[in-house]
C-alpha cells in the first residue's frame, strides 16, 4: 500500500514540480534549467527517500504512542441514587467505570476491582460477603481490606463525592492507594 502511495505521489508529484521549475526559470530571465549530474539526481534522491522513511517512522511511533483514551474509566462517572445499594447489600458493580459501590455502615466506599497483588479482576463473592481474588487467593472484605492472601494492602480506593440530587459520583482517574482502613474514606449516601 505504501509503495502504490509512494509511486501515486510521484506520478502526480513530478510533473507539477517540473511545470514549477520552468516557471520560476522563466521568471528569472529564461534561462534555462542546468543539468543534472548523475551524482547530485542519487545524492537528491537517497536524501529524499531517507526523509520519507525517517517521516513514516515518526508518523507510526506517534501513533503507536498516542494515549487513546476509549471507554468511560479514567473520567468522573455519575451513578444514580436509584442504583446505590443499601447498607450492608451487596456492592453495586460498574463495568465501565472498573469500580464497586459498597455501601457500609459508616459510609460508602468506591472501590477500584483490581487486586493490588498482581492486577486480576476481584469479583465479588455473594455467598462469604467479601471480594475474592481468583489468581492468588487474596480475600478483602467489605471495606477492601486484605483479610487473606499474598496481597500485600487493600484494595485501592477512588474518588467518591455525592452531589446535590443524592446522586453518587466517582473519579476513576483519582486512585488512592492506602495501607489500611479508616472511617473517614467512607462516604455518607442518601440511599
């Protein structure tokens, strides 16, 4: 595909470029165009293709290395009032948002599901009422404090504010990592 735009470009190219040239020598007196030695055309033309290279290089690394930012995580998610669970049920789960609501008597949490061991996904276990980590065996409980396992601190916490409506909203792109659990993290809910 590159070779065909390489040689598209060229057809196109070179004659507006010669058209050009005759121009300008027309401009300057009508004197006509020097030869081209043998030696500058390959000099001009191994310049010329290194820079379209070195050009596409760039191009590709750019593009490899933009940040495409796809999806909802990483910007402020708003949960409805409706949506947020009671006190002591079970965790309302954002997919998008890769977060838990749990709802605890001192206030809610907004909790980031990735194991602070190695990354998994923690899932919820309905039936022990707690998180567990399905790659290591790491246990968290309601507040995401490690109760078992290799993970080395609790689960990571986001941003979690209520606004005027009594609507939850959560910042996935304010992850706070901490070492144990205290009351004030938790967030008082209207539920």
């Amino acid at each position: 595909m590159k070779a065909l735009l390489r040689t598209l470009f060229g057809v196109v190219l070179v004659p507006v470029v010669v058209r050009l040239a005759a121009a300008l020598s027309w401009l300057q007196g009508g004197r006509s165009m020097q030869r081209v030695t043998r030696r500058s055309f390959l000099r001009n033309t191994v310049l010329g293709a290194t820079v379209v290279v070195l050009a596409e290089v760039a191009g590709g690394f750019v593009l490899f290395a933009w940040n495409n930012k796809t999806g909802a995580f990483g910007s402020s998610i708003t949960v409805p009032k409706t949506a947020l669970p009671a006190v002591g049920a079970d965790p309302y789960v954002n997919q998008a948002g890769k977060f838990y609501i749990i709802n605890n008597d001192d206030g809610a949490l907004a909790l980031y599901w990735k194991c602070v061991h190695l990354g998994c996904t923690v899932p919820w276990n309905k039936g022990e009422g707690d998180f567990h980590c399905p790659c290591h065996g790491s246990v968290y409980d309601r507040h995401g404090v490690r109760i078992a396992g290799p993970a080395p601190r609790p689960l990571d916490l986001m941003e979690l504010t209520v606004d005027s409506s009594g609507n939850a909203v959560v910042n996935t792109g304010k992850i706070t990592t901490r070492s144990s659990y205290k009351p004030e993290q938790a967030v008082k809910l209207s539920v």
